[in-house]
C-alpha cells in the first residue's frame, strides 16, 4: 500500500476548510456572492485573492443567478469554477441549477445548508438542497469540518471525469459545521495539485463537422444547451441519467483513490455502515448529525443493544445497492429527516430509503423521524430515544407512529 | 420523429448543435419587414448595432448598409432606433 502524505493540523472552521480546499484544488474562476452561513467560505476564498496566494478570477457577482450563470459559464470555457451558496441563495440558483447540469458543466459548490424562509432562520437544516434534489447536481454530505474539506477536493474529480461531467454540491451543516473549529488535517499543496490534475475534455462533433474539445472556444464554435423539442430533449435527460450512474463508481473510485494518498475514507464513499454487520435497529441519516448517532450506537452497544448507523454521504446519485445491502439484516429502520416535504407523508430522505427497501429480500420496519428543522439540537438523549422507539416496534411487532417529530413540542 | 433523429448513446451531450443555424432560415417568422428609404438614412449604423439577430450588416466596399432578409425575423428594433425614421415596418404583402 503506498504511504500516506504528511499532512498539517490546522484548526479550522467547516468554511474555512472548504475555502482551502477549493484554493488548493487550482481553481480558475470563484463566481460568488455572500449569504449566512456560507459567508465565510467567500470572504476567505477573496483573501486569498486579495493576497495573491491564488491566481484565481474572483468575480462579485450582484446575485446567486448570476454566481451560478458565471460559474456555468467559465466552467464551459474550459476553467475550473467553484462557487458557495447557502438556503435562499441556493433557492435563487434554481433556474441555473438545471442549466448547469443540463450543459454538462463541472462546477463544484458548497452548500452551507440552512433553513429557508419563512419565517426566516439562519441556522442548518437540509430544507434547501433537498428543494434541489431533481436538479441534476451530484449531492454529497460532510459529517465534519475534515469531510468538508476531503470531499470538496475530491468532488473536482467526479465532476470532471468524462463519463459523469456534472455538478457536484457538497452540504456541511450551517453553524454546525460551517463554523465550528475542528482539528483539520491539510494534505500539502502540491498533492492537492496533483490529485485534482488539469482538466480534461471530451470530444464532440461539431456543426462545422469538426471533432474537438468538448467547450467554449472562438476558434472552434460550437453552441451549448440550446433549444431541443420534442424530437430530442428526451435523450438528453436520458443522458444526464447515465451520468449519474457512472457518477456511483467514480464517487467510490476517488474516496479509495484519496484514502491512499491522506489515509483517510468516508466508507466507499458512497454510504459510510457503522457497526451494521449484526444490528437489529439502524438509523439512516445525513450530515453532521452521524457524528452524535456513532457516540449514541457506541452507548447502546454498550448496554448491549444491536444498533448501528447508516450515513448516506452521497444522497444524488442515490446508492440504491450500496443501501439495501448494508441494511439487509437489520429488521427496523429509522430514517432521519432534516427537512420536511409538505404533505408528502414524510420527509425526502425516508421516501427514497423506504423505496430502496422495498425490494429487500427481508423488508424492514421503516420508520421517519423529522428532526432538527432550522437548527434545533438534538441531543443524545433523544436521538438514544430513537432507537428506544425501534426496540418497541420489534417488540410490539408493528408500527404505530410511522412519521414522527424529534424534539417538538406537543 | 424521422427515421434519421438519432438515439441518446449517438448524441453529443449538453445539446451541441451538430448543424449549423446557417440553414434554418428564421426570416421566415417574420411578419414585418424593415424597408429603408436610402435618402433618409444617414449610415450613422446604428441599426447595425441594434439588430439582436445580426441581420443587417455594413458592407464598406458599398459605403452602404444591407438586410439580411433571410435572418430578419421583422422584429422592428431598426426602425424603432433608427434617429431619421429611414426604416418604416410594412406588412410582408403589401
């Protein structure tokens, strides 16, 4: 196995880890514009360009459309692009979101994720990338500040490579992790460098019957996303399907590639099992709220309690394999929401992991806990209460509550 | 759908045009059409600069301006702009 690189110790924010990676990873064009709680991530990016310690283009741009239109279009260049975002900012990109994935541009975005109005709230939930889940964007979700960084190092990798070319958004929780120190280990920059590489492009035929690298270039025309009826948007979509699923190997490719260079792997990169192999009860949950789960399983294994976690780090694509193994002999589960789909019988998460299960060979008890809307905490007490409510499914050997709330009064 | 429209594995991706526009004539859209009264216009160009299509070029071996009727959709941005009211709209008929 090759050596791990010596990597430095920094203290840093969840923001200002995603910041350094992106000034590590040779970053052309920054098209960003500031919201809380992602702030930090651009006020940080312009220093280093205020500086000189990058040779990015840092464009300020007057809306999160046009952050995410400048983004697209310098990434369709040719450049590398990185932009940040956060709840109304991401919810303003909307219409570009599709554009980016549509015109197959690889730009990569943090997504510091916050509650959306109204009424307004500053703090984490999933509220706002889940609204963009159909977007056609790869989504990743950090645990930590040190995931934060790996995966936005990483996300330039699966955005470029030529049989995925799509976006990718990598979610840290608001406040809870964009900003809260942590110990964050840096791999230097010359590795960052090399690990990224340059960009690579495919080919394409164009009108003028020419076949040349896939982007914007006066000296070989060709035209981007434009009109395509009835007779070929279809296929188009089709493609940006297949797309995502090449995006499951690659997701995995780069998490055991990246472990060999930092020692570090955040499960096969697409869902992380923690002490699954014989647990009767699980939870599925994303983002920072796994750390505090892991702490809670550790407890009631202790008390000699078969429970275990699932973290889905990679939500699009969804690892519809990679889910229903892991959770294969577990034989109640809880599905942990930190957003709410308004009359839709549950939250996001839950749907889609009660949709992978139900073609299990031993179809658990499936359960929905929404929890922590616009940052309420959740404490270990609770969150052990969940796996308490599991017991008693088994117990009981049926499910009352199938859609409950965690942590709301009355 | 033709016979010829190809599958979704054939296709360039992002919808790259694998013909050229310089064959799909859209003056054919128009309902309008811009007519110049040479006397009238003093090649200030404006309307060159206007036209969102590109359709009316300055060709300096004539000193003169030239619509480009097979691009010109008769959106009526030359005539609106043009400072001596040289361009008048007139309906493709008359």
């Amino acid at each position: 196995m090759q050596k791990t690189v010596k990597q430095e110790m920094m203290a840093l924010a969840g923001d200002q880890a995603v910041a350094y990676a992106a000034k590590q990873s040779d970053v052309d064009v920054v098209a960003a514009y500031p919201i809380t709680p992602q702030t930090i991530i651009v006020e940080k990016f312009s220093e280093y360009v205020a500086d000189g310690e990058v040779e990015t283009e840092f464009v300020c741009v007057e809306s999160e459309h046009s952050a995410m239109a400048a983004s697209i279009a310098a990434s369709a260049t040719g450049a590398r692009a990185f932009t940040a975002t956060a709840s109304a900012g991401l919810a303003l990109m909307h219409e570009m979101l599709f554009v980016a994935s549509g015109c197959r541009v690889p730009v990569v975005m943090a997504v510091a994720n916050r509650a959306l109005s109204a009424p307004l709230n500053i703090h984490g939930d999933h509220s706002d990338s889940m609204a963009q889940r159909d977007s056609g964007w790869i989504q990743l979700y950090a645990e930590n500040a040190q995931e934060a960084y790996d995966s936005i190092i990483q996300s330039f990798r699966i955005a470029e490579n030529l049989g995925v070319l799509l976006p990718v958004m990598v979610g840290l929780d608001g406040f809870t992790l964009s900003h809260t120190l942590e110990n964050v280990e840096a791999l230097p920059d010359e590795v960052v460098k090399e690990f990224v590489g340059v960009r690579k492009f495919a080919t394409v035929l164009t009108h003028e019957g020419k076949t040349v690298p896939f982007r914007l270039d006066p000296d070989n025309p060709m035209t981007m996303g434009p009109i395509a009826l009835q007779n070929y948007y279809f296929e188009f979509k089709r493609q940006q399907e297949e797309a995502m699923k090449n995006a499951l190997d690659v997701v995995q490719q780069v998490n055991s590639e990246y472990a060999k260079i930092s020692g570090r792997s955040y499960g096969d990169g697409l869902v992380e099992a923690y002490r699954l192999e014989d647990a009767d009860v699980a939870a599925v949950c994303l983002g920072s709220t796994s750390g505090t789960m892991k702490t809670v399983v550790d407890g009631l294994r202790q008390d000699g309690v078969k429970a275990g976690l699932l973290r889905l780090r990679t939500f699009r694509p969804l690892p519809v394999e990679a889910v229903r193994s892991a959770l294969a002999n577990v034989k109640a589960v809880a599905v942990m929401d930190k957003c709410m789909s308004f009359g839709g019988n549950g939250g996001p998460v839950f749907h889609e992991i009660r949709h992978v299960l139900y073609e299990a060979a031993n179809r658990p008890y499936v359960v929905n806990y929404i929890y922590g809307l616009g940052g309420r905490d959740s404490s270990p007490v609770e969150l052990r209460s969940i796996y308490e409510n599991l017991q008693g499914i088994l117990r009981a050997g049926r499910v009352e509550t199938p859609i409950q709330y965690l942590g709301l009064r009355g | 759908m033709t016979k010829q429209d190809k599958n979704w594995k054939e296709i360039a991706p992002a919808g790259v045009c694998s013909k050229s526009s310089i064959t799909f004539l859209t003056g054919d859209w128009k309902t309008y059409t811009p007519v110049r009264d040479p006397a009238k216009c003093t090649r200030c160009l404006l309307c060159v600069l206007y036209c969102p299509d590109g359709a009316i070029h300055w060709r300096p071996e004539k000193g003169d301006i030239e619509f480009d009727y097979n691009f010109c959709k008769g959106c009526g941005i030359c005539a609106n702009q043009c400072p001596t009211s040289a361009i008048t709209m007139k309906l493709e008929q008359e």
